[in-house]
C-alpha cells in the first residue's frame, strides 16, 4: 500500500492508481514465476529419453550390420559362381578400374588369343558415360 498523503494524523489517502500499479507488478512477477516454472519442468522432462535414443541408434546399427554381411554373403555366391563358370571355359576375367568413371570394368577374355569376348559394361556405354560426365562438367560449373 502507497501513502498518498497524511492529513493532519487524521487519515491516510491511498490513491488507487498506485495500488493498481502494485496489483499489476504482483500479477506480472507472477505469471513470470509460473511460466519459468513451467519451462523448467519441461527442461526437466525431455520429450525423448537418453536411453530409448540410444536404443534406437543400436537397433538401427544391428539392421545395417546385418544387412552388409547378408550383401557380402551375395557378393561371394555371385564370385564363387563366376570362378566356377570360367574355370568350364578356356576363358579369364579381367577386372580394372576407370579411373575417369569411378566404375569397374569386367573384360571375359581368351585365355589362349587374349581376345576380348565380353565386356560389362561396353565400351559404348562407357563412351556415353563419359560424354555424360563431360557435359555435366560443362551445366554445373564447380566454381559458382
């Protein structure tokens, strides 16, 4: 309460505009009480535990582990029926690297001429392949 004035020890005027403005302060300091303590508890609770994340994280490793080892389990059936395939022929497989493409080339060879039977992919598709990455070279030019 604000003293307004004192007279003579008679009395004592509050003027209602100050105790208004006490009455609004006090509402203010309080609804800032209640909305900190409410931003605390919602610190304090997290929406998603520690746990069940990590949880979730190993779930998903042990999926992408598994998965690799079932690829590589394909990758040595597919060799294991390719060696087995040419070892019936008098043909050897030759297994390089394009640089330029980022790409493996298989080549079926013969054994005895050197002849080149096949070629995955072939030789025009790599010539596409090429041209297609010297025309993207010239669309998107890196130094933008």
């Amino acid at each position: 309460m604000m003293v307004d004035s004192i007279n003579g020890g008679a009395g004592i005027a509050v003027t209602t505009v100050e105790a208004s403005k006490a009455e609004s302060a006090t509402r203010v300091t309080r609804d800032r009480q209640e909305n900190s303590s409410r931003e605390i508890k919602s610190l304090k609770e997290p929406k998603l535990r520690i746990t069940e994340v990590a949880d979730q994280v190993a779930a998903d490793k042990r999926s992408s582990l598994h998965s690799l080892d079932e690829i590589a389990n394909d990758l040595r059936e597919a060799i294991t029926a390719l060696n087995s395939a040419l070892a019936k022929t008098p043909t050897k497989a030759i297994i390089t690297r394009d640089e330029e493409l980022n790409r493996f080339i298989v080549r079926i060879a013969d054994e005895k001429s050197g002849e080149v039977v096949r070629e995955i992919p072939s030789e025009a598709v790599l010539k596409f392949a090429r041209n297609l990455q010297e025309l993207k070279g010239l669309i998107f030019d890196k130094s933008l």
